[in-house]
C-alpha cells in the first residue's frame, strides 16, 4: 500500500499528511499524532509499518506532521503547542469528511499529551490506541532539557542548575535550544501544563467512588472511549509498569476504560539504529478490532 501524500491548509502554513489507504471501503478512520523532537524521527519507520498494517485491516489512516516538525511549514521553533492542538483538530476534520465509519485516535510517546488536551478542548470521544504514552508534559520537558546539561556536565558545568537556568529562561519568553531543536516559550509552557489525565472527565478521579465512576461512563460522560495502551518491556519484565497500572486503576476511577498491556520489544522511540516492534503492531491490530467490536 502507498501512502498517499498531501498537503492541508492551515492559518500558520500548510501540513504535510500521508493517507494510508485500504483496498476497500474503510471500516473506519485512525488519526496518529506523532511524537515530540528527535523521538518522530527515531519512530517513522514503526509508524509506516503499523500505518500499512492497520490499513490491510480496513482502516483509513492519516498521519500529520505538525508545525514546524517533518515536512510541514515552519521552523520546529515557531510552534507552539496550542499550534499543535489546532493541527489535531484539522486532521480530525479531514478524516470525518472522508470516512463513514467510526474514527479512533492513534498517538506515541508525547503524541498523547497533544492528544489529551485536544479531547479536553474538543468534546470528542474516540477510542484510543496509545503507545508508551506520556503522563505528564512537565516531566517529559525536563527530560529533554536534561540533554542540554549534559553537554554542560561534559564541559565541567552542573546538570541541576543548567536546567533550571533554562526553565527560567523559558519562564521569561525567551526560546532555547537543545539538542539541535529551539523550544519557544509557549511550547514549553504548553507542553509542561499538559497530562494525559486531562483526557478523563473527573479531574479528583481517585477520590471516584467505582460506582460513581460507572454512572459516569453509562451516562457517556467520559472524554475519551475504550482504550488500549501499550507498554514496551524487557523479556525479564512480562507486566507493565506500576506507573501505568497506578494509570489504569485512577482512569477506571474515572469511569474510562483502559486496558494495558506489556509488549517485548525495543524502545524503539530512543535506540541509536532504528528499529522496530513487530509484536506491539500485532497487538494493536487486535486492539483495533475490538473497538469495531
């Protein structure tokens, strides 16, 4: 199958897009948001492999590189992260007016921070595949800002105070750059506020009486449909983590449904060569045809 390859029209310039198309009518349409900085690169080649794979299954799929990243318009410095959110929202257009079917959403890595502030924002309910999601966004920034320190550390400076320096710099509206990519003030303030939780309807979820949390979902409150997660680990580690069941448990709270699950593979996302995880497309396909069930 052969992505087909296009441009949308945005208010900050145009977004590249690739349409994986299925031989027949599709069953339904799966929007993948992609992850942050050099992580996207590291991950196409997974994201190519699953995009032909979850079409031979029926679905339309449709990535987008967001502003300033790929080969959309723009520097990866001129973004900021509400940029990014309307680009959710503009593909989520696009697919409605080209599938009949149920559409789903499709996210890896920081993928489901964009993700969840755009279902926050949107009032939308699609099911959900989500690979090693992030949880939170301020985490996540620090971890990148850390790479910066690093190369400080190396010319005998000190990681700590590196790092806040930058976040006081971001803090100031100014932009920085690490690793080769300039982080502008709002996409670090918007990336730092964002969490995945965000996406569950009841923001004091582990305080929800599981009744309560039943009532919620019965009544189709939540934010988001049935998910599945998926968890890449180690041969020595066959369950996910406690983080993500600590995830699972506070969204059932919530009255979302999650299932997770542990995957054998490699970090793909981060390795030096790229590489690939076959089993976690395997699964997902199996997942995806549970939300047509």
């Amino acid at each position: 199958m052969k992505p087909d390859a296009f441009f949308l029209d945005a208010r900050s310039g145009r977004r590249f897009c690739l349409a994986t198309r299925p031989s027949v009518a599709p069953v339904g349409g799966l929007l993948y948001l992609h992850p942050f900085a050099e992580e996207l690169n590291k991950t196409r080649r997974m994201a190519a492999l699953a995009a032909r794979a979850f079409a031979a299954q029926g679905w339309l799929v449709l990535q987008i590189d967001h502003l300033g990243c790929g080969d959309s318009a723009g520097d990866f410095g001129d973004a900021a992260w509400h940029d990014w959110i309307d680009d959710a929202a503009l593909a989520w257009r696009w697919l409605r007016g080209q599938c009949e079917g149920p559409l789903a959403l499709w996210t890896l890595r920081a993928g489901s921070l964009v993700a969840a502030d755009w279902l926050a924002a949107s009032g939308e309910r699609p099911p959900w595949l989500m690979w090693q999601p992030v949880f939170d966004g301020d985490r996540h920034l620090a971890a990148f800002l850390r790479l910066k320190a690093a190369g400080e550390m190396l010319e005998g400076g000190e990681a700590k105070a590196t790092v806040a320096g930058l976040r006081a710099r971001l803090a100031a509206g100014e932009a920085v750059e690490v690793a080769g990519y300039r982080i502008s003030s709002p996409l670090a303030a918007g990336m730092a506020a964002a969490r995945l939780e965000s996406s569950f309807a009841v923001e004091e979820a582990p305080q929800a009486a599981p009744a309560a949390a039943t009532r919620l979902h019965a009544a189709g409150e939540c934010r988001i449909g049935p998910a599945a997660l998926f968890e890449i680990a180690s041969a020595q580690r066959a369950s996910v983590s406690p983080a993500v069941e600590a995830l699972v448990r506070r969204a059932y709270e919530a009255g979302v449904e999650i299932a997770a699950e542990a995957v054998v593979g490699p970090a793909f996302w981060q390795s030096v060569e790229i590489e690939a995880a076959p089993g976690l497309i395997e699964r997902s396909c199996a997942a995806l045809a549970r939300f047509l069930a």
